[in-house]
C-alpha cells in the first residue's frame, strides 16, 4: 500500500517569518495518514527542522548539485541538505529545466547524488502546451521517464511527479481523464523498466494549479498517490485542506 503524500513546492519564497506556517501544519495535522513534505528553500531548512522532529511533516529542498563536495560556488550538495534537515530532495522541475537548462541527464545524474547521500527523490516531468496540443504528451513523458530517472530506485526512494507545465502557476488544471491516462502510462512504464512490485511502489503525484476546490477530485483517480503543490503550499490555510483531502 502506498502512503499517500502531500508535497508542498515553496520555490523562492519564504523568509523566518514563514516558519510558523509549517509550525501551525504540524499542530493541525499531527494525526495525519498522508505524509506531508515541504521543500523549502535551502535557507529555512534547518530553522524548519525543529517542527519536524515528530509527526507526519518531513521537509525538502527543491535541487543538489551532483557531485559530492569541491569547488562549486554556490551549489548545495545532497550530503548539505541532509545535514540541514532535508530528507527529500525535488529534481527536474520545469522551471530548473527552463531558467538553468537542465535535461534529463543531468536530474538522472543529481538523482544519483540524492540516492547515495541517502535522500529520497521526487523527480518531475511534463508536457508543454504545445506537445499536448499535438498529442505528444505520452512520447515526451515516456522520454522523460527513460531519461532522468536512474536504474537503482524503489519505491521507499523514488516519488514521480506528473506536472504538465501549462498548469504550472496558471489556474488551469487537466481533465481528469488527461491525469488519469498519463498516471496511467507512468505506471506501466514503470512496470516494465522495474518490474511489478517495485513499480507498485512508486508513488505518483500530481501536479499544477492544485487548490483545496479541485483536489478531491484529482485525489480520486487511480494511481494518484497525492499532489506537489506549488502556490498553495505557502499558506497552512491553503495547503491543511489539500492535505485533509488527501487524508
Ligand atoms: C509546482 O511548481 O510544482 C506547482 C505545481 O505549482 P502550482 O501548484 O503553483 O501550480
């Protein structure tokens, strides 16, 4: 059975002041089912940590480097993240992928990075507008898929997120027969590449533009096993009811 999770995505946001958003999650939700994770800037991470130390949250930071340590100015190395507090690490998001040409070698290879330091990866991937409009999602996925995610992973170690990026920040959200067939598509590949139980294991998160009014919906297809959530992450009054739905 796979746990259900509730990702929250703070992206450049959030200073000091931002903490008592995840001080008042953990009290709300300290009975919670889901797990809840949120990945804030690297920044926070160790402040965060003091509300994290029992209870369903766990947090995450939102890149690594892929080496270990050395002379890398300005990078953050997966062994630093640890340390800081994180236990998650997101790879691939679109925007890393647009504002720091990423591919899909690379998020394979901060992937690998994440594994040995002993994070567990949330690796994203989506279509452009313009690729579904052609009907190219499902070969853009299935490259994405084959190109970024590493061969040693199971499912305690690996979380996809299916995030189409027109949904991204925009309000619009998929049908849910669009979420579906795609959820449905990453499994299977997930069946081949890795065989059934590992692949059974590997929870499968949706997301873009999820809001506490479309995400029971979006909670309800198969093989959805919770959502990365961008902007309503930021506020607890936003992120506790994605989180109860999820519940
Ligand atoms: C995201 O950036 O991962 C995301 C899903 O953002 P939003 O929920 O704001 O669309």
């Amino acid at each position: 059975m796979r746990r259900k999770l509730a990702a929250g995505n703070w992206k450049m946001n959030g200073t000091s002041a931002d903490l008592e958003q995840i001080e008042a999650l953990a009290e709300a939700h300290a009975g919670a089912l889901s797990e809840i994770m949120i990945a804030t800037p690297d920044t926070l991470l160790h402040r965060a940590s003091a509300f994290t130390k029992t209870g369903p949250i766990t947090l995450g930071a939102q890149n690594c480097h892929h080496r270990e340590s050395g002379a890398h100015t300005g990078d953050v190395s997966a062994e630093m993240l640890i340390d800081a507090g994180a236990s998650y690490v997101i790879l691939g998001h679109s925007e890393r992928r647009a504002d720091h040409d990423e591919h899909d070698e690379d998020v394979r290879s901060k992937a690998r990075a994440a594994l040995k330091a002993g994070l567990r990866v949330i690796i994203c991937m989506g279509e452009e507008l313009e690729e579904r409009e052609a009907d190219n999602t499902l070969d853009i996925i299935g490259g994405q898929l084959a190109g970024s995610i590493p061969d040693d992973v199971s499912g305690e170690t690996l979380v996809i997120a299916y995030e189409p990026i027109w949904a991204i920040g925009t309000g619009k959200v998929p049908s849910i027969a669009q979420i579906s067939e795609v959820h449905d598509f990453i499994r299977l590949r997930l069946e081949q590449r890795f065989g059934p139980q590992i692949a059974r294991g590997i929870r499968l998160l949706y997301g873009g533009s999820v809001k506490p009014a479309n995400a029971a919906e979006i909670f309800a297809v198969q093989n959805v096993d919770g959502a990365l959530v961008g902007g309503a992450s930021l506020k607890s009054a936003d992120f506790g009811p994605i989180i109860e739905a999820l519940d």
